[in-house]
C-alpha cells in the first residue's frame, strides 16, 4: 500500500519543483519505489519527476479530468512506496468557473485522493506572517489537510528561530528549515523550466538536491506525515482517443511537449508511436497513418527547420494523403511563416497559411474548452476537447477555415480557433481529454 503526499506553496516560484525532486531522488536512494504525479497542465516537469524517480510521472488536472480519469492514472502506479503529487502556482490557485471535477488547484487533488499536504514557505520579508499564511491556508477548506511545512531560503539562524517559533504555536509541524543554496537552482526560460533531457548535469542536480535536503529536512518525519492509500474504484481506461493506428510522432529539442498520459492511453489503445526529428531533417515514418507534431521550442530553432528541405518534403507528401495535426509550436511549423524575437522571418512547411511572430510577445495562457467543427485526428465535428494553451506567439494572419470554435474556462470566446486546410489540422490548445 502506498503513502501520498502533496507538494504544494503559497504561490509559484518558491520551490516546490526543487523540493519534490530531492525528496523522490533522496528516498529512491534509500530503496523506496517513489511515483510523482503533477498537478495541472505542465508538460515540463513530469520529466524532471521522472528523472528523479526512474518512473514515469503524469498529469492530473481537476479541469480538465473526470475522477475516473485521475483515479485510473493513479491507479496504474499504486505499486509504488511513497507518492509525490507536485502541485501548480498556490495550494488553492484555479480558474473562476469549475471544470469536470474541480477548478484546477492543487487543493482538488489533495482532497479528492486524501494526501496530506507538504507547503513550501519562502519567508523572505517575513517572520511570524508565514505562520499566519500558513494557518490560513490549513483552515480555507475542509478536506484539505495539512501536514506541515518546509521553510526555503531562509536568511539567518535567527530568522529561522522566529519563523519556527510562530509556526509551532500556531501549531503547525516544521519539518526542515532550507538555507539559500543557489547550486540547486533549476535555469528557466520563458515557458518555465530548461527542459531536462536539455540539461546533460540533470543528475547531479538533482543529487546535489538530495544531499542538501537531507541536511536540513526530517524526511523520516515527512514520510511518516503521509496517508497510507490504496487503489480507488475507476473506470477502466482513459477518455482519450489516439489519432491513428501508427503514429509518426516529432520528437526533439523543437517538439516535445506531450503530457504523458496520452502517449500511455495512446499505447493502451494499440496505436504504435513511431519518433522522428524534424531538427535532424528526418521525415515522417511512411508507413504510419497519422502525424503528429507537438509543442515545443520551434522558435528557438527556427533557422534549422526551415532550412531542413528534406523534413518539409517528406511532410507535405504525408500530408498529400493522410491526416497531419499540429499543437502549439507544431501548429506554427505548419504555417507559412514564423518570425523569431529577433524579428527574422522564417519559412516553415506551409501546409496551413498561418503565420507567427515573436518579434511583439504576448502571452496566452489558461484553460480552452474547443468544440470541434470539422474532424481532427482521433475527433469527430462536435466534440468538446480540453486543453490547455500557453505562449508567446501572436498570429500575423490565419486564412485558412476555423477548426473549432474555442472558449477560455470562464465561457469567454477566444479568437485562437485553429485552423484546417485539407488533410492538416492545428490548435494553440494542448489536447488533455474529450469531454465524456
């Protein structure tokens, strides 16, 4: 039987990604099976989880998942000793209107599996107000339990005496106190984290991580504070359909933004994923029945893609006779054009007319509820599919027909629709389920 746990803040940036891969990292040392889970649409960190446990970790996301969507997720991975569940932004941050099961916030998941709850505090510019924030965030809703905290960056020995002493009479177990460290920083860029198979000292880190934590954090202490947990009833299987058969996935530097669970309910559909790099000029395996390009960093590589004529080929030949989709940065590679923060104007494949640019960034970000109105691989015209969306592009012109028409989590139109032009669809939205 499993423990759980969730690693939840007060807010994002305090540390919460730091300290969930340390504690996996330092009780896999110590011969635990440690499974993370990451709450929220965040294609980034799951591999970091992974990194640090040796296991695959995957999202669960209250907006966009049924119960029994997470509870299959969760249920595949009960083998495990000790369960990390990495919240997004604060403990109870989602969107105004609830989704299928909940708002999105880390608090949904807590409550719906029953894992305690761990609070990174950064109580930097504070003393005793972090026992008050943290006080107030045991007691803003029940069924959200409070197992303790860890203490970050703290500045002195005498900071963390008073920041301890007011946690302990607001009753509130302190289980470690972090010095500044800042050979465990994780480097960022302007979609959060540098990705970790980009980042070849990975290990280390988070070693590094481990041995830092253990110094300073009880993690006897911590592992005792977990919920003994076993399987929930679910329903077999996950609301995702795959878009093929045989599917010719981009993979690289450029492409890599795919939640892992539609790969796996990809898989446990039989539909085979056959890899290519369009950053290493290679082409779209020819026997497969579908393409699929992910998001990613096109625009940190725009050059080489469109100077790699041999991937623009093989892709428009695909696309002369079978379905080709692309997601975010994918859907940019398919346009006409996209235009780099610098502002040099790049040619991509042109099988849709769209074009980009970074040159002005805005960004885009939140939940998208897209109710299809032509088919898209995998989809039928009506369908309602739930995504996430999340860049700095902005659209120069989109001629092509609409694909769907798309609204944000509070019902509020929103102008990024998609587009289709002949076998080749594209949304801004990262697909996470259809709706039942």
């Amino acid at each position: 039987m499993a423990a759980g746990l969730v690693i939840s803040a007060p807010a994002s940036g305090v540390g919460k990604t730091t300290l969930t891969l340390a504690l996996a990292r330092a009780w896999r040392n110590r011969g635990l099976n440690v499974q993370c889970f990451k709450s929220g649409p965040d294609y980034i960190d799951p591999a970091f989880h992974a990194a640090a446990t040796g296991r695959a970790s995957v999202n669960v996301d209250s907006w966009a998942m049924d119960r029994a969507t997470i509870a299959h997720l969760v249920n595949r991975r009960s083998d495990a000793d000790i369960v990390l569940a990495e919240g997004s932004m604060g403990l109870f941050d989602g969107v105004a209107a609830r989704g299928v099961s909940g708002t999105g916030a880390t608090a949904d998941i807590a409550d719906m599996l029953g894992w305690p709850v761990v609070l990174v505090i950064d109580p930097a510019g504070q003393a005793q107000t972090a026992a008050a924030i943290a006080a107030g965030l045991r007691d803003y809703r029940a069924g959200v339990r409070l197992a303790g905290v860890v203490l970050n960056r703290i500045a002195s020995p005498r900071h963390e005496d008073l920041v301890r002493r007011a946690l302990n009479d607001a009753g509130i177990a302190v289980f470690g106190a972090l010095p500044r460290h800042a050979e465990i920083s994780l480097p960022k860029r302007h979609l959060g984290l540098v990705q970790a198979e980009e980042q070849a000292e990975i290990g280390k880190l988070i070693d590094e991580a481990a041995r830092f934590v253990s110094e300073h954090v009880d993690l006897d202490a911590v592992l005792q504070s977990a919920a003994a947990w076993s399987p929930q009833p679910a329903a077999n299987g996950l609301n995702v359909t795959p878009p093929g058969q045989r599917i010719a996935l981009a993979r690289d530097a450029a492409f890599s933004f795919v939640y892992p669970h539609m790969l796996e309910a990809w898989r446990a559909a039989g539909a085979e994923i056959s890899p290519f790099s369009p950053l290493a000029d290679e082409t779209p395996d020819p026997s497969a029945d579908v393409c699929w390009l992910p998001g990613g960093y096109p625009e940190l590589h725009a050059g080489r893609i469109a100077a790699n004529a041999r991937f623009h080929a093989g892709l428009r030949a695909f696309a002369e006779t079978r379905p080709v989709h692309g997601e975010c940065g994918g859907y940019m590679v398919l346009g006409s054009a996209l235009t780099d923060a610098e502002g040099v104007r790049h040619e991509m494949t042109g099988l849709l007319g769209l074009e980009t640019s970074f040159a002005k960034r805005r960004m885009h970000l939140g939940y998208r509820l897209a109710a299809l109105a032509a088919p898209m691989p995998g989809h039928q015209a009506g369908a309602r599919l739930r995504g996430h969306e999340f860049h700095y592009s902005t659209i120069v012109v989109q001629p092509d027909t609409p694909l769907a028409v798309v609204h944000d989590a509070t019902g509020a139109v929103i102008a990024e629709t998609g587009s289709r032009r002949g076998h080749v669809t594209g949304t801004f939205f990262h697909l996470i389920a259809e709706d039942r």
